[in-house]
C-alpha cells in the first residue's frame, strides 16, 4: 500500500530569505533519473490514476522518478494508486498537511538534478516533460519554468502563469476593469490579458500545477514556505527567486490539460484560502507602506462583490447560493484579512 505516514515531524517555518550557500549545496546522484516528479494528491482518485497514465505514456525522452504523496484522502486514493501502479512510490500521510508541506516532504528525499511539480488532476500531453526539461536547461536563468495548460475541450486555461499583484491590478480587480477587458493587459495585468501562452515569455509567476525546477535552487530557497496551507506558495517563491536575480519563464512546447480546482470542491472555503494567500503575499512582499492599500483594495472588492450579489438576486440574475456565498466571504472577512 505504499509508506504510510502518521502525522509527520512539524517543519520548521521557512523564512522568505534563501538560506546561506553551504546549507544550499545539492550534487545530484549521476546515472539516475533526471526528475524527481512530487504529485500531491487529495480525493482525487480517478483524476490521479489519469494523471500518472498519461505522465507514463506522454512524458517523452526523460527519466524521472515518481512520488505520490496522498493527503488523507477519504476517496480511496491510495488504495486505488497502489493497486493500479504499484512500483510508483506512495506516501500516505495520515493528515492533510497541505500542498506545500507536501512537496517540501518528498523534495528532502530527491536525488535529481530537476525537481517537477505536476498536479493530479492534470494530463500530460505528448513530450510535455522532456520538452519542459530542454527548455529549462536551455534557459538557467529563468531558475523556474512551466508550460502552457488547457481545459479538456482543449480551449486555453490561462491559469499556468500570473504576474504579480499590485496596487493597479488590484484596483482593477476591485473595479471590475479587469472582467470588463479580460484581454487588456493594461486592464488585467495579474492575468496577463491577451497572451494565450504561445509564445516563450518571462512571468512573475509560475504556477505549481505545472512547475519545473533546480533541485539546488529549491534547496537554496528553503523550498515553499509552509505557512501556505494551500494558494500561493508558488508565488511566494517565484517573488523569492526573483530577488536572487532569477527570470521564471513559460515555453509553449510543453502542454498539458489542467481542470484547476478539482480538490477544492467548495467554492467559498476555496476563495476563504485564496484571499488568505493574497493577504499574505501582500504583507511577505510589498513594502511597508504600500500594504494598507492592498489590504484595504481586498477588503473592498469582497464588499463590492457582497453588494453586486445582493443586487442582482433581486433582480433575478443571479443565483441564491452566489448570494449566499459573497454575504459569508464578508462575514468571513477577519479571517481571510489577518493572512496566515
């Protein structure tokens, strides 16, 4: 059934500053794999057993070594993965500790020059992973790489790639400018609006479903840092390596499908992590006196959003659960606002 943990040894935080260059040094084993592939699953189960079929069947060219890790998954995730692919290295943690925790578990153990983040509710596409690998060792200065993602009906799903939050993003956010001229990037800088992701580009953001990177360099950077329950620990560490002079890129050679969100099945307690995540972006990376005006630019589009519902449910054009849903996220607001 795989190696069952029992609630592992707590982490120590890790700070957003990289660690000093001897506890950095990493020499990968040479004559093994080339990645180490970390796919963190929770009640996924039919989506994770795609997920490591097409992995197999499409990566291309390249060696790799595959962990899963199961978040106490109360689908039978890990029964069904060891049945299915039982020379897949399974860990079954007895508690959800959460995606970022995770990774940093299974990240101590590799051996691999190349560290490859890869969701479970995600499928490879044809040279995927030996494509990502090319571009990553043809570009060292990016430090961390990803690739372009779609939806099953293969139409784009923009959500491999962000660029970083900022006071005009989140006032355009807030406004609603940023719905109202999706495509702008004037408009919708966060989103990147108008790039469909198919050309070779330099982001802010990679984002974790997709994400390749140096196993030296995740050491250097202390690998996520785990206060990130869940949403953006990738941002969080793609700002990191930026400070160290890193450029994180997208190649379009190098897809996959991605559902996005198939383990958070419940829209509000996803949106409760998400704007915590933000919260805590803000205050980790923004300076001192500009993070009063991210905050306050949050706490008001959750209040315009709460109102806009309102009004549109008497109206007739919206549904009583989105009502429902953005009168909790208010009241949910002392949450969400302290960051974790």
């Amino acid at each position: 059934m795989g190696q069952r943990l029992e609630g592992a040894e707590p982490l120590n935080e890790i700070s957003s500053d990289p660690l000093n260059a001897d506890e950095a040094v990493f020499q990968p084993v040479a004559g093994g794999p080339q990645v180490t592939v970390i796919m963190v699953s929770y009640n996924t189960r039919e989506l994770t057993l795609r997920a490591i079929e097409t992995l197999f069947e499409n990566a291309g060219d390249v060696s790799f070594r595959l962990v899963v890790w199961d978040n106490d998954s109360a689908d039978g995730s890990a029964q069904a993965i060891a049945e299915a692919f039982p020379d897949v290295e399974l860990i079954e943690c007895e508690e959800n500790v959460g995606f970022a925790r995770a990774n940093n578990e299974v990240a101590k153990t590799a051996t691999t020059e190349w560290l490859l983040l890869l969701n479970p509710d995600t499928e490879t596409h044809p040279n995927a992973i030996e494509n990502l690998l090319r571009f990553a060792q043809a570009n060292p200065q990016a430090g961390i790489v990803g690739g372009r993602t779609v939806f099953p009906d293969g139409s784009l799903n923009r959500a491999s790639c962000w660029n970083r939050m900022s006071i005009w993003s989140l006032f355009c956010s807030t406004t609603g400018l940023s719905r109202a001229f999706p495509d702008s990037e004037f408009f919708n800088p966060e989103g990147i609006g108008g790039w469909k992701r198919d050309s070779v580009r330099e982001v802010d953001i990679v984002v974790g479903c997709f994400l390749m990177i140096r196993t030296a360099l995740w050491h250097e950077l202390g690998g996520f840092n785990s206060r990130y329950f869940m949403y953006g620990e990738e941002a969080d560490m793609c700002l990191r390596a930026a400070r160290l002079g890193y450029s994180p890129m997208i190649t379009p050679d190098a897809q996959i499908m991605h559902l996005v969100g198939a383990a958070s099945k419940v829209r509000e307690d996803k949106l409760v992590r998400l704007m915590r995540s933000r919260a805590t972006l803000i205050r980790d990376h923004w300076g001192k006196f500009s993070q009063p005006f991210g905050i306050a630019l949050m706490w008001l589009w959750v209040a315009n959003r709460r109102l806009g519902s309102l009004a549109l449910w008497k109206l007739g054009r919206t549904s009583r659960e989105t009502r429902d849903m953005w009168r909790n996220m208010w009241q949910r607001r002392r949450e969400w606002l302290k960051s974790y």
